[in-house]
C-alpha cells in the first residue's frame, strides 16, 4: 500500500512537470532495496512466523548463530517485547525454502 501511494505521488509529481521518474526516485530506490538480498544472523532463537505478528503460525526456527537469507530491509508490524527491546520491527527470512518474519531485534542484518 505504502509503496502505491509513493509511486502515485512520484507519477503525479512528473506528469505535473512533464517528465519521467528518475532513478534515485523513493519508490526505485524502495523496489531495488527489496530485490537485494542479504543474510541475516540470528543473535537469539527466534521463531519463523507466516505474519508480521507474535500471534502467526509458527513455521520454522532460526537458531541463534544460524543465518538466513533476507531481502534487505525492515518491515514494521505488530508490536512485541523480545531480546530485551519494545518493538514493531520484524526481518522476512527465508530458511530452507520456508519464508516468514523473526522478531527484527533479535537478528543482525548488515548496515
């Protein structure tokens, strides 16, 4: 949804100007950081959930030391308390074919 609303405004914002979307555009940017990949290292044992929420199925675990692929960049939603910090930041991971979200305070994503 996020992404929709940014791409509308850049396309409003260069139909008004009469040009196309540059590059270094914030929904570019946000569509190449997605395509990226990364590994991500557990810190804690943490669980691979099928939603942004400490309520989801539990899919698979990530043991602390264990890595797993990841796209690269954050995703905000449900609430939590996990590795000794309040937050909504989760990591989506894929582990052996299985894809889902770890808590994101638990995991280490290179900056």
């Amino acid at each position: 949804m996020r992404t929709r609303r940014i791409l509308g405004a850049a396309m409003a914002s260069a139909a008004l100007v009469g040009t196309t979307l540059i590059a270094g555009s914030p929904a570019v940017a946000q569509t190449n950081a997605a395509a990226a990949s990364c590994t991500a290292l557990a810190l804690e044992t943490v669980v691979i959930r099928d939603r942004m929420s400490v309520n989801g199925r539990a899919l698979a675990q990530l043991n602390k030391g264990e890595r797993a692929s990841s796209p690269c960049r954050m995703y905000y939603g449900g609430s939590y308390s996990k590795c000794g910090i309040i937050s909504d930041r989760w990591v989506k991971v894929t582990k052996h074919g299985v894809t889902g979200y770890v808590v994101g305070t638990c995991v280490k994503q290179p900056a």
